[in-house]
C-alpha cells in the first residue's frame, strides 16, 4: 500500500509540473508527436498496403492455376524477364480447357477466358474502351462471382454461342442511369446483345482489374468480333482444384497433361507457363521484410529526436525543481520516489504525445480512405505498438534526468539559488 500511495502521489507531482509548464509541455508533446506519428503512419501504412496486395493475390486464388503463353515471373536463377523465349509460344486454346477437365483427377472447374477492349452502347449512352471478357461457361463457379440482378448464362447459352451478356456494376451506373438492364439490349462493338444478368460490386484490385468495369459475353459468341485462335489476346486456362489437394501435386499433374496436349518430348522445354498466385506471394514477402525495416529506420530517427527533447525538457525540470527536490530528501522521501516522480512525469508526457500522434494517424486514415479506393486502416496492433514505444521512449528519456535528481544531496539541493 504504501508503494502505491508513492507512486500515485508521483504522478500527482508529475501532473502538477506539466500543468505548471504548459509551453514546455507543448514542445515536449510536439515532438513525440511528430516522432509516433511518422513511425505509426509508415507501419500503417506499409500493413494496409500488405492487406490490400494480399486479399488482391487471395482474390486470384490459391487453389487455382492460371495456364498462359507468359510466365508471371522470371525464371528460377534469371534476374531479367527473357520475353524472347516466350514470344513465338502457342496460345492456349479452348480445346485445351475441355481436355485439362476431362483427364485431371484432382481438377473442380475450368475455364478459358480471354479479353478485348471496344466501345460499348445502350442507346444515347457510351462508354469507349470497354473491357469485353469472353469465356466458357464455368466462370461464376470458378471465380465465385455473385449475381446482383438477372441471371447466369445456361450451359446450352454458353455452348451455343448466344447473344446474351452479363454487366459489371460500374458499366451498370454509365450506361442505364437508374434503369434496370436487365432484358435490355446494348450494341457491343457494333454487335447487339441482350442483358441477361448483372454482377455485384466487387471493386478493383491492384492489378487494375475488376468485374465492376467489364462486359461478359460467351466465348462462341466472341468468336463473330474478335480473331482469337491466330492472335495472341491473353489467352488464359484457369484451373480450379478440388478442397484438399496439395497445389504443388495439382501443378504437377496439369503440367503433365498439358505436355501431353502439346505432343513435347521428354527432354523438351515447356511451351507454356503455369503461373501460381503463390509465386508472387513469395516474393512480396521479401519487398514487405524491406519495407517494415525501411519503416523502423525512417521512424526511428523521428523517435529519437522526440525522446532527445523530452530528456532535454526533464533535464530542465530538474535543474527548476532543485530546492523542492532536497525539501523532499530532507523531509524523508526515498531515492526511489524521485526516481519515480520524474520518470513518471516523463511516461506521461510521451504518452499524451502518443496519443496525440495515434488520433492524428486515425484522422489521416479516415479522411485517405474517403478520398481513395485503396481503404487504409491503424488496427490494434499498431495503437499497441504506438503506446508502448511512447512508454519506452518515456522511461528511456526520463532515466538520466530522474537518477541526477535522486542522487542530489539534499543540503545541497536547498541551498540551490
């Protein structure tokens, strides 16, 4: 009881000198301020980002194979993209697709999708440079998209080619204005189809692409606009495995298959790429391991110039408190109460520092997220870490200053004029 008593009647002494020196403790609390705020503001920053390349990779899937002409990626031990060795490549064909299904034990969908941009119309309304995405049927079970209004392509629509189309969300607002699409009919590059269904809004990921923004029509159908067997239009195979099949033993197995449709000989290179979201996982692993370490240095400096001007404040509140310091001494008060009493005051101070950078972050986040599509968030973590570097910083700063304060002899420390 009696070492709480101390330590609360530390803090009172530490209140009543922050209140008694409010400009001081103003210049104190700038500058741990500015010093949470840019160590804070980097790791929330550099976490949401993280978030956002992440749940854009999770968007692509991890259980699917993505079977192009490119690879994502350079090879294993090549520093430079060698596009040469992949120009002359075949494109992947539909046939490709039916066979992949057929023969994979461990395969659940495939589809094979390719895409092309024109200008699309609904009456007096346009939107130019529009993406067409043209695919085979099992795209919404393959992708999990959900429709908002309407329908899906049947099996017969999609094999036979008919004129129909879905419609993205954000094509939905240019072209109808409040208008239902459905049953309505859009010229598609000169070519009319009927609106048979409309996606839900997805938003974009960091790789620009997104549902929202895009036509979807049959790929029989996208054979009367666009020449896609002779030309390369990112012809692309997307395998979906089944629950519980390991994705090095499916890539192996539809590696197999696919040498086996392309007729290569053992010892012959692969003409295709079979691209894993992983791939590039792995290797923002390393760019986010540089990042945060770029944050803790960036942030660092800050730190410690904001602990630099607290010190420097307690050294100064000591040298003022001298008298009152060898009153306390004298009257009976142990080394360990100054301690405390200065260190207190120290913590205190970074901590309202802190805290006032961490409302500043939340402030910045909030207005970046209103203005921005990418939403960047300070989660818990970030707080916690925000507090205790201030607690840290605080204890760190307010030692030296409190232990000359301790160790003053109290005869002395009266008669200080």
């Amino acid at each position: 009881m009696l070492l709480l008593r101390l330590i609360l009647e530390s803090f009172s002494f530490a209140g009543d000198s922050l209140r008694a020196n409010k400009l001081r403790t103003f210049l104190s609390l700038l500058g741990i301020t500015i010093g949470i705020f840019a160590i804070i503001s980097v790791f929330t920053v550099i976490d949401s980002l993280e978030n956002y390349i992440r749940s854009s990779l999770n968007a692509l899937g991890n259980n699917m194979v993505y079977i192009q002409k490119w690879p994502w990626t350079p090879p294993e031990g090549e520093t430079e993209y060698p596009w040469w060795k992949y120009l002359n490549r075949p494109v992947p064909e539909m046939d490709e697709a039916d066979e992949l299904v057929r023969r994979s034990q461990h395969t659940a969908n495939a589809v094979f999708f390719f895409g092309f941009n024109t200008t699309v119309q609904y009456e007096n309304s346009s939107a130019e440079n529009t993406e067409v995405l043209a695919t085979t049927h099992d795209l919404i079970e393959t992708w999990s998209l959900s429709i908002d209004k309407g329908r899906y392509f049947t099996e017969s629509e999609s094999h036979s080619g008919a004129a129909m189309a879905l419609v993205g969300s954000e094509l939905v607002d240019r072209l109808f204005a409040g208008v239902s699409p459905v049953g309505k009919e859009i010229k598609v590059g000169g070519h009319r189809l009927l609106v048979v269904g409309t996606y839900e809004k997805k938003g974009t990921d960091m790789f620009g692409t997104s549902m929202d923004k895009r036509i979807h029509i049959p790929v029989i159908y996208a054979a009367n606009m666009v020449d896609f067997k002779n030309r390369d239009r990112g012809q692309t195979i997307n395998v979906k495995s089944k629950p519980g099949v390991g994705k090095d033993e499916f890539a192996a197995e539809l590696e197999g298959i696919m040498r086996s449709l392309r007729r290569l000989r053992p010892m012959e290179e692969n003409d295709f790429a079979i691209n894993e979201v992983s791939a590039i996982s792995n290797r923002f692993d390393a760019f986010f391991v540089v990042f945060n370490l770029a944050g803790w240095v960036i942030g660092g400096f800050s730190i410690v110039v904001g602990g630099f001007g607290i010190a420097n404040i307690m050294f100064v509140s000591v040298k003022e408190r001298t008298r009152i310091i060898g009153i306390q001494k004298a009257l009976g008060a142990k080394k360990y109460f100054i301690l405390l009493q200065f260190i207190f005051e120290s913590v205190i101070l970074s901590l309202a520092g802190g805290a006032v950078g961490l409302f500043l972050i939340f402030l910045g986040t909030g207005i970046f997220s209103y203005v921005s599509d990418m939403a960047i968030a300070m989660n818990a973590e970030n707080v916690l870490l925000g507090l205790i570097i201030s607690v840290v910083i605080g204890v760190l700063s307010g030692f030296l200053p409190a232990l000359s304060a301790a160790r003053l002899d109290p005869v002395e420390a009266i008669n200080t004029v």
